[in-house]
C-alpha cells in the first residue's frame, strides 16, 4: 500500500512543484508589464497637462495684467517681468521661421504621442511631458494669437538680465531637453532598458 502510495505520488509531486513555480513566476513577469507602462503614460500626460497649464494661465495673467503696463523687478535690475510678442523661436530666435517653428512643434507633439506607447521608464515620461506641455503651450499661441493661425507671436514675460526673454514653455522644453541628455549619457532608454557602453 506504502509503495503504491510512493509510486503513485512521486509524478504528481513534481507535477505541482513546477506548475507552482513556473506559472505564477511567469505571471509575476508578464502581468506587470502593462500596468507599468500605463503608469509611465500617465506621468508623461499629467506632467504634460501640469505644464501646459501653468503656462496657458501665466500668459493670460501676463495679457490681462501686464502687457502694455512697465515692467516689473522681482530681484532689482537682475529678474523682471516684462510682457513681449515672440514671433520666433524659444528665447527670440528665428523671428522670421515662425510657421517653420510651428510645424516643428507639431512634429514634436506627434513623436512624443508615439513613442509613449513603448515608454517604461519614469524619467523618460517625466523629460517626455515637460516637452510636451512645452511645446503645446507655445503651440498654442501661434495658433490662436495674432497676426494669425500657424502665425501668431508667442507671449513671453520672464526678463533676467542680459538675456533672451522667455515664459514657461520654454522653461519646460529646456529642463526636458537637459533631463534626456542626462539621460541618454547613462545609457537609459525610453523602454526601461539600460546600456553599460
């Protein structure tokens, strides 16, 4: 009865021991997978929307409250806000490419739409929606701001001294440019994975 016990056992037994190791195991691997990436997206799209907002609201209260008025000194001569139309690029440059600049943008926006779709790496999605909101916010203007559509004059307001003025859009797409080259020098890619070159 003992032997016929064993011999009747033993198969099951390993049976049961791969089946419990092995599957679960295989679930813990795969299951995670998508939930983190969507995860990842909605970090890009949050920061994105965090961003754009605070630039959409910054230029209506700049257009309200400052343009046509003096500038004002936050820190003396050194930090000022001071309200100008930028039909150029980032920090004046390129006045006479503004629709060129707003095809830019748009193809901006397409590519970061796309590659979300492979994003597992939370820097990436935190880079990635900086320069999205970014370039959605200075999208904006030139779409719906005068002269015209694909023509319009981007608001900037932030005047340090000896230097270009700029807003917040362009705040966001430097920090995000500046977190994707520290990002790609250590070798981390938008996916997760990790380069040792």
């Amino acid at each position: 009865m003992a032997e016929a016990e064993r011999i009747i056992g033993t198969p099951d037994t390993p049976d049961a021991a791969g089946d419990g190791q092995e599957r679960p195991g295989a679930e813990q691997e795969q299951a995670p997978e998508r939930p983190r990436g969507k995860r990842r997206v909605a970090v890009l799209f949050a920061v994105a929307v965090f961003a754009y907002l605070l630039d959409l609201v910054s230029k209506m209260i700049v257009v309200a409250k400052l343009e046509h008025h003096e500038p004002i000194e936050i820190i003396g001569d050194w930090l000022r806000f001071a309200a100008i139309r930028n039909a150029g690029a980032a920090f004046g440059f390129g006045e006479a490419f503004t629709i060129i600049f707003t095809v830019i943008a748009a193809a901006v926006i397409v590519v970061i739409a796309r590659l979300a779709r492979k994003l597992h790496s939370l820097p990436w999605a935190i880079a990635l929606g900086l320069l999205l909101g970014g370039a959605l916010g200075n999208l904006t203007d030139r779409i719906f701001r005068s002269p015209g559509v694909f023509q319009g004059a981007v608001v900037d307001f932030i005047a340090p001294k000896h230097f270009a003025v700029f807003n917040l859009a362009d705040s966001a797409i430097v920090c995000g440019g500046i977190l994707i080259v520290i990002l790609s020098f250590r070798g981390l890619d938008p996916d997760g994975t990790v380069h040792r070159d």
